[in-house]
C-alpha cells in the first residue's frame, strides 16, 4: 500500500517503522500536517541534537495529512520497541549519559528530538485547543512513531530538551510502562553552568521562566508579586531551577508513577562505570565488560558531548566552576540564600533524592530484561 506525500509515494510499512522515516514537525494548519526527514540512521545516532538546526542534514523531507497518518498507525498490530526517556533541567551532562548509552547494540539515542519540543511549546501555547482526547492521541502516536526498531540499537532512549519538561507528566500518564531517569544538579551547579553561557544565551533565560510559568499551578501560586523583568539574572535561574524541579514533583504527585528515579550529576561524574553500568540496568539491559569499556571510551568521555572536536572532561568541568566561583561566589551565596526558604516550602530536595536511582544494586532499578 503506498502513500502519497506531498513530494512522492512512501510504502506504509517504510512510513511507520524506517527508520530513514524519522517524524520531525507538525502543523495544526490547513486540517493538520506531519513533517517528515529522510535521514541516514548514522547521522540520527551522531547528531548532538535532532532540533531544528538537525534539518539541515538531512537528504530531503515530506509532509502527510496528520489525520491519515495517525489512522494507519492505529490500525497496525506490530508491537515497537518500548521507548525509555531522559528528561532534565539543562546543564547536567545529560547529552553524554546519552552518547555513553548510544555506543552499544541495547540502546539508540535520540537526543532532543524537535517533535516533542513541538509538542511542548503548542501544550502550554494560549492557542491549544486540542481536546484531552486528541491530546493524548497526538502524543502518544508521535512517541510511537519516534519508537522505531533501530538497525544499530534495540532500545529507543528519548533524551527530551528541557523546555519539554511539561511533557513529563503525559509520558507518565500515557506510557505508563516507559521508564524514566530525570537527571539533576544542586543549585549553585545550575547556577554556575549558566554563568559560563554566553551573553545571548543568558538573555533567553527570562522568557524560558515565563513559559515554565505556564506549564503548572507554580505561577499561580508562588510568581505573585515577581516581577520577573526586575530579578537578576541569577535570581531567574534559581527560580528556573526551582519551578523544574517542582514540575517533576506535581507530575509524579499526579500520577503516581512508580518508574522514575532521578540522578544527581554529581553522582554521574563521581562514579561514571558505576553510574552508566547501573543507568543502563534500570533501562532494561545488564551492560557486560566490553559494552562499558565502549560506553566510556576517550572519544566520548573526553570531548565535549555537543561539540566533539573539543576536550572536555570532569577535570576541566571542575576548573571552570572554581574561575567561576572566584569571579561570582558572593553573588551565587547571595540567590542561594534568596531562594532557600521557597525550597524549604516546596520540600523539593527530600522529594528528588526519595526518588533516586541506586547506584550499585538495588530494587528499585527494575528488572534486567536482557
């Protein structure tokens, strides 16, 4: 059976489950439309970030009518590969737990795929009108269809961009048996990590605050008097830090989810083996000697994980927040202590670590599949 897009005839089979096929955007305009890339899976697997700036390599792309495209993914019975995901609140070396995971049969990494930042900027856009049923349907047919049987690895791992947090709870809910790590740092981690970025890139941390302010009842209830344009720079980042962290506490409180831990960045780079070894159990595979010798190779541990022609390590990571600290420490100290009380009210550090993941044998990593 072909389909026909808007540039040539795909089979259905190829649409759904090629991995070449990969779902890329999607317009509500003109009865709905789904952009698709025709990309090479090597370049998927390679690729720091599948966001907009990823269309550019790509050898082509199409459009279908969404509702067609969702009709043909309802009525096909072939079971995908469960999906496992990484949500974040930026800076917390989450790219490189993906590229780490990325080098072994067991997993294929797409890291911050565009569809789902999609997703969550038309979820708390003022235009979203889309009913709780279509909702559901939208998300869970573009997750499916990002869920496809890799050549070069069995298990889709989801790395989402962290503007995509309020999806959390619709992974949650919707895809009850995905699993989730939410990876995290302290805050004067975060802090820091945004004192490092560029002037333009701080500039955009206020208007990411005001969409976060959307996304749940944190605005609501505790933005009352903020007059978000009179904070500083790093007053905007320890609310950032706080309204993501409290995102994931009201969506777990939501649903109940029993498959989410959280791990501390500190934790990741204090024990790299140890830590991917025991990310990699809870994702379903029991990594052997040979596949953590290849998750922590130089290559991948020893660059920079979104621009691999620099060297980057712990050690450096270290360095530059000590030249940080010496150049801002009071101003960090000063926001550390105009936060904390807010903090303490949302009790957000005992609800985090309650959820984390053990490291070095427990429980409540879940079951070694394979």
């Amino acid at each position: 059976m072909l389909i026909d897009t808007d540039n040539f005839q795909v089979t259905v089979p190829s649409l759904l489950f090629d991995p070449q096929f990969h779902v890329f955007d999607f317009s509500t305009r003109k009865g709905g439309l789904t952009k698709f890339l025709l990309v090479e899976e090597n370049k998927l697997s390679q690729a720091p970030f599948i966001d907009i700036r990823f269309e550019a390599f790509a050898a082509g792309n199409f459009s279908i009518p969404t509702d067609r495209l969702f009709s043909i993914e309802d009525q096909h019975d072939i079971v995908r590969p469960q999906p496992v995901y990484i949500f974040h609140h930026a800076f917390v070396c989450s790219t490189l737990l993906a590229r780490c995971l990325n080098q072994v049969d067991a997993f294929f990494s797409l890291k911050e795929p565009w569809i789902l930042r999609r997703l969550a900027d038309f979820k708390r856009s003022s235009g979203n009108k889309m009913s709780p049923e279509s909702w559901r349907s939208t998300f869970v047919n573009y997750n499916q269809l990002l869920a496809k049987n890799y050549l070069s690895g069995r298990i889709p791992v989801i790395k989402a961009t962290n503007v995509a947090n309020n999806l959390l709870v619709d992974v949650l809910r919707y895809m009850p048996e995905s699993k989730v790590l939410y990876l995290y740092s302290d805050l004067e981690s975060f802090l820091i990590s945004n004192l490092k970025k560029t002037a333009d890139t701080q500039k955009k941390m206020a208007s990411l605050l005001a969409g976060f302010f959307l996304d749940n009842d944190f605005g609501e209830k505790y933005s009352a008097g903020l007059n978000i344009g009179k904070l500083s720079f790093l007053q905007i980042c320890s609310l950032v830090w706080v309204v993501n962290l409290y995102s994931l506490q009201r969506a777990v409180g939501e649903v109940g989810a029993a498959k989410v831990r959280t791990l501390d960045m500190a934790t990741l780079l204090d024990d790299l083996p140890k830590t991917v070894s025991e990310v990699s159990r809870y994702f379903g595979h029991k990594s052997n000697a040979q596949e953590l010798s290849s998750m922590l190779a130089p290559q991948v541990v020893s660059t920079h994980a979104k621009d691999q022609s620099q060297r980057f390590d712990v050690n450096l990571r270290g360095k530059e927040a000590l030249f940080i600290l010496d150049r801002f420490g009071r101003e960090v100290t000063s926001v550390k202590q105009w936060i904390q009380p807010l903090i303490d009210e949302l009790d957000l550090t005992s609800s985090i670590e309650s959820r984390a993941l053990m490291i070095g044998g427990s429980p409540s990593t879940g079951e070694v599949l394979c």
